[in-house]
C-alpha cells in the first residue's frame, strides 16, 4: 500500500541520515529514482524550493513527496515516517546523554560515519551535476551547446557570490532572475 | 513545568516558521529563545544538545527540538516542540504542492527553474563545505571519504550499506588505537 511504502521509506531515511541537510540527499535520490515518486529534474527543482521556504529539508521533501503521490494522507505518511526515528532515539538519548557522550563505541562509530556522509553527498553532488549538464548522458554532452554554456555561466555567477557569503535564498533567487534574463534574451536572439 | 508544554510548541512553531537554512542556521534561533529568552535551559545544554543532535540520526532541528523539549517539560514537551517545528514547513510544502505544479507551465516560471536548476549545485556544495569542515583530516579519513564517493557515483551501492560498513571501520579503527595507547 502506498502509505506504508511512504511511511517505511522515509522512516529508513530519518534513521539512516546523520548530520543533517543535505546528508539524506544521496538516500532520497536513490529511494524517490527507484520508486518513480519524482523525476531528478523535479527533485533539482524542488531542492531549490526547499532552501526558500523554511524547515529542515527532510521534513520539506517528506511533505512533498507525500502529497505528490498520496495528497493530505500521504504527506502525513512521509512526514511521520521521517520525524519519527530522530523523536524516538532523542528521548532515549536525553535519558542517558551522559554516558552517551563519552562512550567510545559512539565516538568511533562517528568518525567512520562523518566521511562516509562526506563522500555520499559529494556522490549525490555528481549525479546532480551530471543531471544538470549531461541531462542525456555524458557521451551526448556539447559543451559549446547553447544549454550548456548558460547553465555554466550561472553556475559560475552563483558560485562567487557563494564565495562572498551571501546567504542561500539570495543564491536561489539570484540563479531564478539569472535563468529569467536567460530565457528571454535567448527568445531575442 | 508542565506549565512550558504550551509555550515550547508556540516557540518552535516560530523557530520553525523563521528558519531558512536548514538546522545550523537555526542554532543561534533556538538559543536567543531558549536560553536567552525563556531560560528554559542553560548554555551548557545548548552544547549537549548539539553534542546530541549531531551524532544521533535525522533532521538536527528535530533532534535540537526533541531534546530541548524533553529537557524542559519531559515527553509531553518533547512532543509539543517536535510537533511545532514540524508544522509549519508541513503546512507550507502542502500548500506550495498544489501550486507549484501549475506554475510551472508558466513561461517565467519555467525560466526561473532553468537557472535554479545550475544555482543549485552551489547550494549543496556549500552544505558538503560546511560539514567537510568540521571533520577532522587524517588518512582514514580521506580514504573513506573517497571510498563513500566511489561506492555510491560509480557502483550505485546503497548508501545505508555504506553508512554501516562506515561505522563498523570506525568502531575497529578507535578500538585499535586505544589498544594501542594502553600498551604504550
């Protein structure tokens, strides 16, 4: 049934995601591909909407996710699903923090898990890009294309201002005005 | 203190309701309300309930929540202020759904996402920066970190496989070495 199939689903990837953000990105990737519930341009789209909007982004693809494939019911699935392993493992945590804290066993776990959460979202990274440029695979990529040439100067703009501190929804609303201006001077053209 | 229950879902429905940014923007939020304001919990908490939300799995703004709710007015808090921060992303996702679809066949619109679609690969490199930053170097760590890299772009392995082989190699490597301080 697809509410069990929301709700397991994203209960797995609020319990397999440490550090936060973009940590789950390379499990929603996989999960939201294999299940068909959105395409990797609409999940692009939506990773945008999300960094406009407030909340964690678990909780805004849960959602969106949820509604997308089940409406209201669905979207309660997918959100339960994802909040619930984080509420449970906390207030078992708050109990006995203390001893938690200075465990080994969790400080080892730790330092394996935080690279491996590194690579992943670097994975995830890759496939974004690869989905942003090479939309019909890499061999059929022409870097003098039209598409091509403007995704990259945006990339570029978006990627200095990034270096100068400006905060992520100026970054989101300076590639939208970017891609607008984009659009119609090409329409001239 | 049960008395807090209604006061910590008001306050995270607002910390929810203001945070862009995902859960690190949202730290100095919760503190100025928490600490600052209410003085539900001191700075030492705050701290621990980094310490927590960072090394247990999920969303750190549902993990800070959970805790600090618990911490204040135990389960019922913890379930007002979970549910509050939950909210209001709820609500706006739900409604944005709707409308999202529509506006997508709308020129402009249609434009706007073009770009985006290239802005957002400097967002989700700025995230893997900022964690990037807080690990600590050493060689077991790059080899991970590529080895995480190469499983998941190129042999599409599933990510939960690695995270567990990840923490095992961690658990091994930190037993080692304190086997290794002992006979010193």
């Amino acid at each position: 049934m697809i509410f069990w199939e929301l709700f397991f689903t994203f209960f797995r990837i609020g319990l397999f995601t440490f550090g936060g953000g973009y940590a789950m990105l390379p499990m929603i990737e996989q999960e939201v591909i294999a299940h068909s519930w959105l395409s990797m341009e609409e999940l692009i789209d939506f990773i945008a909407v999300s960094e406009s909007t407030p909340g964690p982004f678990a909780v805004n693809i849960a959602t969106y996710i949820g509604t997308h494939t089940a409406g209201f019911p669905g979207a309660l699935c997918a959100t339960a699903g994802v909040v619930l392993p984080s509420f449970l493992i906390i207030l078992f945590v708050a109990r006995i923090f203390t001893k938690f804290k200075d465990s080994r066993t969790v400080q080892g776990i730790m330092t394996g898990l935080k690279p491996a959460v590194v690579g992943l979202i670097g994975a995830a990274l890759f496939t974004l890009v690869l989905a942003v440029f090479a939309p019909d695979g890499i061999s059929s990529v022409n870097v003098f294309s039209v598409p091509f040439l403007k995704h990259f100067l945006i990339l570029c703009i978006v990627f200095y201002l990034n270096m100068r501190k400006v905060k992520p929804i100026r970054l989101v609303l300076v590639s939208a005005g970017l891609g607008i201006l984009a659009g119609y001077l090409l329409e001239l053209l | 203190m049960s008395g807090n229950v209604p006061a910590l879902f008001t306050t995270f429905l607002k910390i929810g309701a203001f945070s862009f940014g995902g859960g690190y923007a949202m730290i100095p939020l919760i503190r100025e309300e928490i600490v600052t304001k209410h003085g539900w919990l001191e700075d030492e908490d705050m701290i621990q309930m980094i310490a927590i939300a960072e090394s247990t799995p999920g969303p750190i703004a549902i993990n800070a929540a959970t805790f600090v709710g618990y911490r204040t007015a135990g389960f019922p808090g913890a379930l007002a202020a979970t549910f509050g921060i939950v909210l209001p992303s709820f609500l706006i996702i739900f409604g944005l759904s709707f409308v999202l679809a529509k506006f997508k066949s709308f020129k402009p619109v249609a434009y706007a996402f073009d770009g985006i679609r290239a802005g957002v690969l400097v967002l989700v490199f700025r995230g893997l920066t900022t964690l990037y930053r807080q690990c600590e170097k050493n060689t077991l760590f790059y080899v991970l970190v590529l080895s995480a890299f190469v499983l998941e772009a190129f042999f599409k392995i599933n990510a939960v496989y690695i995270l567990i082989g990840a923490a095992l190699i961690g658990s091994v490597s930190s037993y080692l070495c304190a086997r290794k301080e002992v006979t010193k």
